[in-house]
C-alpha cells in the first residue's frame, strides 16, 4: 500500500500546480500516523526525509542516473492503477452503505405490526445534565425517573385532601389560585385559567330533602333517617314522590326485566337499588324507562370488603353521586358555558325527571324488612340483617327532594410546554381538582400526580428535554358534577381541539386499591400501553413488570386490564364528544370497589388504610406510567397510535351481528354493507402501515402528514349524519344513540322476540314496547355503515387514494 501512495504522490509531483499536499510520516509515540502540510514548488526539491522505504526524487537530466528508466515505470503504472482505486473504494462504500441501509430497513420492520417504533435519532439542545449532544429514548427514560423520584407525592396527596375544594365554594377559589402558582413556578412556556359560568344543584339547608312513610289513605307518617343532610344526588328532578317499595337489585335494564318477568310491577313505583356496577345516572335513567317514580340508592355490604384488616365504609353513610345521564352542565348542552354567552331555552336529555336520593344501609335495611312479596334471587341477596331480601311491593313512601340550581363559576387551569417541531399538536393529560368530601382517592391523588408531572418534565426541559409536541397539562374543576370542567373546555374549542389534540391521558381515580391495574381506554393507545407496562416496575411485586404482574394468572393481558371508558370518567368525552383518543389508569381491589369513594370518610388516612402503606409506591407507579406515555407520544417521529386495532373492533361486533343472519335474510335485509366497509377500512390501514414503513423518517413533511392521518382516526368515527346537539356522543363505537353499533345490535335482537318479549328490550333512544322495525333497521345500517367507509376512506389519504369496493 505505500508503494501505491508513492506512485501516485509521484503523479501528483509530476502535474504542474502552485502547492501540494505531502504525506509524512511522524516519529514518537503516535508513529505512522500521517499528517497533511502545504509547500511551495520552490520546496519541492526537498522531499521529506522519510516519506517511504523508495526514494522518489525529482526529474534529471537524461542519463544523470542508472535507476530513471526504473522510475518512469512505477509513474506510468501508478497513472494507470489510480483509477481502479477509485473506483474499488467506491464500490466498497456503496456496497457497505446499502447493506446498513438494508439492515436499518429491516430492524424496523421487525418492530412488529404496531408501528411503535421510537425515535432515537431527534437532536435536543444540550443542558447541563447530559453529557451528549442527542438524547435517545433511554436517555429520556433515566432522566424522568431521576427527576421524578425528587418529588413528594404524599405529602401532596395529604394537603389537598385536608382543604375544602367544592366546586364554587371559597376553598376552591383558594386551592385555584394555589395550584396556579404552583404552575407558574416551574418552566412552563404559557399558564392561564378558563372560566365557566355553569348550572349546578346543591341542597336546599333551609329544606333538606326527606323520606316518609305513607299510610294507607296517603297520609305522610313518620320521617325515615336521613343521616347526613348534605349527601345528595346532584340534577335531580324535585319534588314529591309517592308510592310502594320495590326492591330491584343493582337497577340495571335486566334487573328491571327479571322483576317484571316476576310479576312484580315497577310503574308507580319507589325503586331502592344498590350501590355499584352501573353509574347512579344509569341506574334512575333505568327506572325512569320502566315507569318508576323514584330510586333510593344504598350501599350493600356485599359488595365491599369485609377484610378486618381494612377500614370499612360505615353503616350511617350514605354516598354522594350525580344523577345526568351525559357529561358537561346539563342546562346548555352542546354550548360552553362562558360568560354573558346566550343559550337556547333548552335542558339536556340526560336529565332525569323522577327523584333520586342516596340514603344509608342502615335506613336501606329499615326499609327491606318491610318488604313483602317473592324472595329475591340468590345473587341478589345482600348481606344487611333483613334476611332474606325480598323483592317488594311493601309500605307506602314519600320521597321529598328540594335541591336547588345556582349558577356557579368553575375554574380550569393549564399550563403548557410548547413543542420544538409540532407545537401545535398537543398531548394532554388531566385531574380533576374539586371534591364533594376530602376526596383523596377521588381527586387529591390526581391533582399530587399532575403537579409532581408539572414538575418533572419541566426539570427535564431544564436539563435539555425538547418535545416533539405540545404538552399541555390542565387541572379539571367540576369534576364531581360529570365532568363539567373538561366538557365545558371542549365545547367551547371543539373545532379547534379535534384538529390538534393528540391524545388525553387522565390521572382520575387512580388509585382505588393496589391487587389489579385497569386501563380504561381507546382501541388506539392498547398497543402503546402494553409497551410501557413491560417498563414500569409493579408496585407491590418486587422484581416484576406491572405487564408481567397482570398477565401472570391470564396470557390474554388486554382481556386483565382493557376496559371502555365510562360516562362518568373526564376520559369519556374527549373520545365519544371530541374524538380523541383518551385512557384513563386505576389500580383497584381484587373483586371489590374502594369503599369510601364519594362519600366524607375518603380521607388520606383510609386510602392509606386501605394500601396498608403502599400508597406512595402505587401513586409513584401511576406517575411513572403517564409520564412515560407521555414521553412517548410527545417525542416519537410517528405517532404510536395503533390504527388498525379499530378493524378487530367492528370484526368482534359482526360476529354478534352474524348470528341473526338468516333471520334478517328472511327479510330480504343483508348486513354486506357493514361487512365491506370493515374491509375497506383493513385495507386502508394495512396500506397506510406499508407507506410509512417504506418512508424515510427524516422526511419531517411526510412524517407530519402520515402524524395528521394516525392523529384523527379517532374523530373520523363521531357519526357526520347525527346533530351534536341531539346526540353529543357521536362515536360510533362508544357513544350513545341510535347511530352507535351497540343500539344496531340490541335492535337486531328484537327479531327473536315477539308479543311482550318486545317490551323487554330497550336499546338507546328507543322506548320500550316497539318491536323490530325494517326502516329502523335500514337507517341504522346506513349511518353506522357510511361512518365506517368515511374513516376507512379519509385513512386512505388523497382522493385519488381511495378504493371503495361497493
């Protein structure tokens, strides 16, 4: 090799030009190591003294020396081979460059069908803490549970559960302005408040809401205890109530239907239903559908824990819980409740016209041992002394309920990091602030979280951590109302929100126990979470995985801990109002529910109770979960949404749909609609997937377009054919009405019912007593048909793109 060299060094000698390099040797300790230096021609004369083992000198006269001839050979041979050289060392580079290339390719691939794959390679301004210019997801990983582990999340969770923080109420005022303060301290880009001017209900002190015995003859008798004059049941109807008992288990629609199969009558009647299962809103609008005039609510023993060990909810409490079927303030729906804005005279839908009350389990057992008629089922058997339950009627009640509605002013306040390449594209996370009682497990663990996260990620902005996206954090007012603060906020920026907000991860009821983890969530983000469990540590399984703690009993993990979001989660109505996907974390009680939820013994002390200590362990485990979702969906190039997870949705419906195949083909009706839209939706998807694994992922115009497409899959299933002001929650998978797969499934069903077998199923925004109807049944197929081919045909990207197969 240093013969080549030397041939081609004496080429170069050769070739008339004002300077040259020269390569020389240098002696010592860094011996062959070759150093560039610049002559003049006037030096090339003196050629350096140990440039190689031959001697290259410059021309002489003809015949001066014996070797010329000699020379002239090497220089002619070093003319030819330099090209060969060149063009070896090219091949060599190519061939080197397309197989890394090739590799690279591949390891994505191999990723899986998701579409997580991190992006490692984004550069971020140095700070003080890194030690490299590029911060890489590990790098991102130890820097959050360093700073994160700084935090004191106890003694967070302790304050606020200790301070009066019902909405409206002074003590809320003075929590806002606190947790506002707190935002301003650390390295947020922007801090501010949103204020709403919303109808909530309150009870009346001057005229507490009571129960009465009635006689034969109608006469109100004696008055049944209702402990606690402050536990209410918010938006519902007022007035007087009167007629027999029946007793109807958790008060769900077959709950309702077992009763009336048992001849035991619910129209005209007091319905007293337990605690649990379904939603209170669920539960009256229920006994509203069959005829009830009123519902009691009480907590049954039987369903809470009887461990010793534990703290249990105590026989005089009575629990608090809002009675709206919906979301946001029921007395503008559809409309943020801002300030002077002017609303049409209309109440939302949701709200019940029968009173409801929540009373104790010792007023529950007064009012059970009156009870006549057959004996309840064995699963409906509770464990007060009224043995056995019985399913009613019995006496005579009153039911007198005298809330009031006030107009109340709610405050919502956000803080913001703003993105390095996509600010305008934000990742938010949520929790409620307010609480009827201390509200511990209900809202003091959220709000600690959400501050200790605050906290955190500005740390780490201050330590060189630049988010791809918008991080926008907001401390929710309302809460205990459904959900009116963050409702409210979308309502009032939906055609803003759906275009820009990424994903929203809410930080309400958290923790409710320390057995098993819940994700209530959309299909979207099941493929990410099952990532970032496989990274959290369990909080009570030293050496596990939280992923490995859930799938330890059950392979299928998702069918441990997927959900769907609830009505009464904040969650909810970003997904089924606003199109967003949302999740929402629990860690809860094997087999039983927290049982001081909404009422006032949730006190830091019984949640700790209820941990046996872990309390800190669990709500740390929470942190690091969202914080790592967060990092995620806030630095990956692509978005980690899983897309194609909505095309194993529609297929496990139309499985329950191909069950009343021939009965529908006996009507001349087919179902190949629905079924060739899920397909086109597949193929969308799978194409999708194909494009991006084929692009290059340093081509930031391309990656924010493919971002743009994954970030509104979501939105593309809210129903176009529906009114947002008739039917709020347009999603079609898990919103409520007629336009929705569940209602087009409880339809279907109606075809294998006759005479009263109709009465006895009821799908939304249908009453009870109408049988099959084809008309019905072709308008439903359609809406929920073209939704479908709309969200497979906007995945599909331009026009031109598209491929129905109708």
């Amino acid at each position: 090799m240093e013969q080549l060299w030397s041939l081609l060094q004496g080429a170069k000698r050769l070739s008339p030009r004002p300077s040259q390099t020269i390569y020389k040797r240098v002696e010592g300790t860094q011996q062959g190591r070759l150093e560039e230096e610049e002559e003049d021609r006037e030096e090339e004369a003196k050629p350096p003294a140990h440039f190689c083992p031959m001697e290259l000198r410059g021309p002489e006269p003809h015949g001066s020396r014996p070797g010329q001839q000699t020379l002239g050979l090497w220089t002619a041979a070093g003319r030819r081979a330099a090209p060969y050289l060149f063009l070896m060392a090219l091949l060599i580079f190519t061939g080197a460059f397309l197989l890394g290339y090739v590799a690279f390719r591949g390891s994505c691939q191999a990723c899986g069908d998701d579409v997580l794959v991190v992006s490692e390679d984004v550069n971020y301004e140095t700070g003080p803490d890194s030690h490299q210019g590029t911060l890489y997801w590990s790098d991102l990983q130890a820097m959050f549970l360093r700073h994160l582990g700084e935090g004191n999340l106890e003694d967070t969770i302790r304050q606020t559960s200790l301070r009066e923080r019902v909405a409206g109420s002074a003590g809320m005022a003075a929590l806002t302005q606190d947790v506002r303060a707190a935002l301003l301290r650390q390295k947020l880009d922007h801090v501010w408040t949103d204020t709403h001017y919303v109808g909530l209900q309150f009870p009346d002190r001057a005229h507490p809401n009571t129960l009465r015995w009635v006689d034969a003859a109608g006469k109100p008798g004696e008055q049944l205890p209702l402990e606690d004059p402050d536990v209410y049941c918010p938006y519902s109807a007022t007035g007087n109530a009167t007629g027999k008992l029946v007793y109807a288990h958790y008060g769900r629609r077959e709950d309702l239907q077992h009763l009336r199969a048992r001849g035991v009558e619910t129209a005209g009647r007091l319905l007293l239903v337990r605690l649990g299962v379904i939603s209170f809103a669920q539960k009256v609008a229920s006994a509203q559908e069959f005829g009830a005039l009123g519902v009691l609510i009480y907590p049954d023993p039987a369903d809470f824990s009887q461990d010793p060990h534990k703290p249990g909810l105590s026989s005089h409490r009575a629990v608090y819980g809002h009675v709206h079927l919906g979301t946001g303030d029921p007395y503008t729906p559809g409309f943020p409740s801002f300030n002077q804005t002017q609303f049409p005279p209309v109440q939302s839908s949701g709200l019940p016209s029968i009173p409801a009350q929540p009373i104790s389990a010792d007023t529950a057992s007064i009012l059970l041992r009156k009870l006549e008629g057959p004996v309840a089922p064995q699963e409906w058997q509770g464990w007060l002394p009224a043995s056995p339950y019985r399913l009613g009627p019995g006496p005579g009640l009153r039911l007198g309920v005298n809330n009031h509605k006030a107009s109340t002013p709610i405050s919502n306040i956000f803080g913001c990091i703003e993105g390095r390449s996509e600010p305008d594209h934000y990742v938010v996370i949520g929790a409620q602030r307010d609480a009827w009682g201390p509200g511990a497990a209900k809202s003091a663990v959220g709000t600690a979280i959400l501050l200790e996260l605050v906290r955190t990620f500005s740390s780490m902005v201050s330590n060189g951590f630049q988010p791809r996206r918008s991080l926008l954090f907001i401390s929710w007012d309302g809460g205990d109302f459904g959900s009116v603060g963050s409702t409210e906020w979308l309502e009032g920026y939906l055609s803003l929100l759906h275009l820009k907000a990424v994903v929203y991860v809410s930080l309400d009821n958290a923790v409710l126990g320390d057995d098993k983890f819940h994700a209530k969530t959309s299909p979207l983000l099941i493929s990410l979470i099952e990532n970032i469990l496989k990274q959290v540590d369990s909080p009570n399984r030293s050496g596990q995985t939280l992923y490995e703690q859930v799938a330890f009993n059950n392979h299928s993990w998702d069918a441990e801990v997927i959900r769907p979001l609830p009505m009464d989660s904040s969650a909810y109505s970003f997904t089924a109002f606003a199109g967003v996907p949302a999740v929402e974390f629990s860690f809860v009680e094997d087999g039983q529910v927290y049982p001081f939820l909404h009422t006032k013994d949730d006190t830091y002390e019984n949640l700790h109770k209820m941990l046996r200590g872990r309390l800190p362990a669990v709500a740390l485990a929470v942190a690091q979960l969202a914080g790592q979702l967060l990092i995620r969906l806030s630095h990956d190039h692509l978005l980690p949404l899983d897309f194609g997870r909505y095309g194993d949705v529609v297929l496990r419906h139309i499985g329950s749909l191909n069950e009343f195949s021939g009965d529908l083909k006996a009507r001349g009706l087919t179902l190949q609609w629905v079924y060739s839209a899920r397909g086109d939706y597949i193929r969308a998807a799978e194409k999708l997937r194909k494009e991006i694994y084929s692009s290059e992922e340093s081509d930031e115009r391309l990656t924010r377009m493919y971002n743009v497409r994954i970030m509104r899959v979501e939105f593309y299933f809210l129903s176009q054919y529906v009114s947002p002001a008739d039917s709020p929650f347009r999603h079609i998978f898990l919103g409520c009405g007629d336009h929705t797969l569940g209602a087009l499934l409880d339809h279907v069903r109606l075809l294998r019912s006759s005479g009263s077998g109709a009465l006895e199923v009821a799908s939304s925004g249908v009453a009870p007593g109408l049988g099959f109807q084809e008309s019905r049944f072709r308008r439903q197929l359609a809406l929920l048909t073209w939704t479908l081919q709309g969200a497979a045909n906007a995945l599909s990207g331009d026009v031109w793109n598209i491929d129905n197969n109708f």
